[in-house]
C-alpha cells in the first residue's frame, strides 16, 4: 500500500494507462442554521483500472459524502467526477442511474438486500434492470462462486450478517462492473466474519479486474488495498 496527499497522482498511474476514475477539483457545501457547511473541499485523484484505494477517515470527515458523488448518487458544488471518458455530472439523473447499472457495483455496511426478495432474486435484480441475458444462471453461478450455493431460495432474514454480505457481493460483482464502491463493508460483522469477507472481495476483485474504492475506518483493512488516502475535515489530510 502506498500512502499519499494525493497532489501528484500520475505518480501512482502509469502514463500510458487512462484513469478509470478520475475526481478533479471537487467540492461539497451545504446550508445549515450556521451558515454554510463545507463537507468537502478540492479533493483531487485519479485511479487506474484494477487498481484498489482504501479512503480512510473517522465518522463526519466527510468520505461517505466522497463515495456517494462518485457513484453519481449526491451532486458536488464544485468540479468533476469522470467514469472513463464521460463527466457523470455532464448526465441527467436517468442517464447516471443507467450508467451506474451497467459500470458500478456497490457493497454496503448494512448490506442493502430486498427483504421481499431470495438471496437468488435479489442477486437477479441488478442483471434483469441493465438488460443482462440469462439472469437466474448468471445468479446462481454468483452465489455458488461466494459458498452460498445451497441457500439460493432463502429470504435475508433467516441468513447470518456474513451470508447477507456475501449476497451483497455476489448482487455487487454478477454484472461484472468496471469499479466497485464500498462503504464499511465489515462494519456490521464480527472480526472473523469481517475477514472472510474481505478476502473474498479481494479475491473476486483481482479475479474480475474491477477497481475497487473502499470507504472504511480500519486501518488493517486499509493497508490491503494498492493505494490509501485520508480524509480530515472535508480534505485530504497531508
């Protein structure tokens, strides 16, 4: 792992290698009773495909705000988020939510599944909204790739936390996605479970070549991902 104030990213990023991601310049301020809040300010990166980044901060620094804009789920006030070749902020809401079907994964601490759904169906449900053939099949394979082969028809609420995080990674990773955002993946798991869980998200990671960016306040689990940065106050602290 290779910590940095991230002022000079092509230092991690090999020329020839266009960004995967790319935040320039971005800002998020919102409006309280105060005054103005500034959540965050000029955070500025790239990231290369497959690469992994841990964004490490303490409650209120403001990197769950930093994840959501990159996913396209908040605005910022201020600069760019590019996917590729295309300034998700430059897209309507439909158009992000369609990009985000078919590039982005997503990996919650509270896991996220349907409660109305199977384990098998809420690990469907991304695949039949980008439009992807076959899939039950392509499900099914999923769950059996994270060890949950015999519990296909099960609701979440007879699944222990790891098995539900285990959907949430198959649901994440079944469309294949060119990056993959996680935000406390571990946090509501015991120690153990929350190891077996991240060996398997890094294991599926390498096997697919997504870039992952990962949102966590375990240094530990930090030190597992290529590139590391820290956020303080809204910036990044260096």
């Amino acid at each position: 792992m290779t910590t940095s104030s991230l002022e000079n990213p092509s230092a991690h990023t090999p020329a020839a290698v266009s960004p995967l991601i790319a935040v320039s310049h971005l800002f998020k301020s919102v409006q309280d009773a105060t005054g103005t809040l500034d959540i965050l300010r000029d955070i500025d990166f790239t990231l290369a495909p497959q690469q992994s980044l841990a964004i490490v901060g303490a409650s209120g620094s403001g990197k769950s705000t930093l994840l959501a804009i990159m996913a396209g789920l908040d605005t910022p006030s201020q600069g760019s988020v590019w996917l590729g070749d295309v300034d998700i902020f430059r897209l309507n809401e439909d158009q992000r939510a369609a990009l985000r079907a078919r590039q982005v994964g997503f990996v919650f601490q509270s896991f996220q599944l349907l409660g109305n759904m199977t384990a098998l169906e809420n690990v469907m449900l991304p695949l039949e909204l980008a439009g992807l053939p076959n899939p039950r099949a392509a499900a099914k394979d999923m769950l059996e790739r994270v060890g949950l082969g015999e519990r296909l028809g099960h609701y979440p609420k007879v699944l222990s936390g790891g098995e539900q995080q285990r959907v949430a990674l198959a649901r994440a990773f079944v469309v294949k996605p060119a990056l993959l955002l996680a935000d406390e993946p571990t946090g509501s798991l015991d120690h153990a479970s929350g190891e077996r869980i991240m060996d398997l998200m890094f294991a599926l990671n390498k096997e697919l070549g997504t870039t992952l960016v990962l949102v966590t306040h375990d240094l530990k689990l930090a030190a597992k991902c290529d590139r590391a940065i820290t956020i303080e106050a809204g910036q990044v602290k260096g």
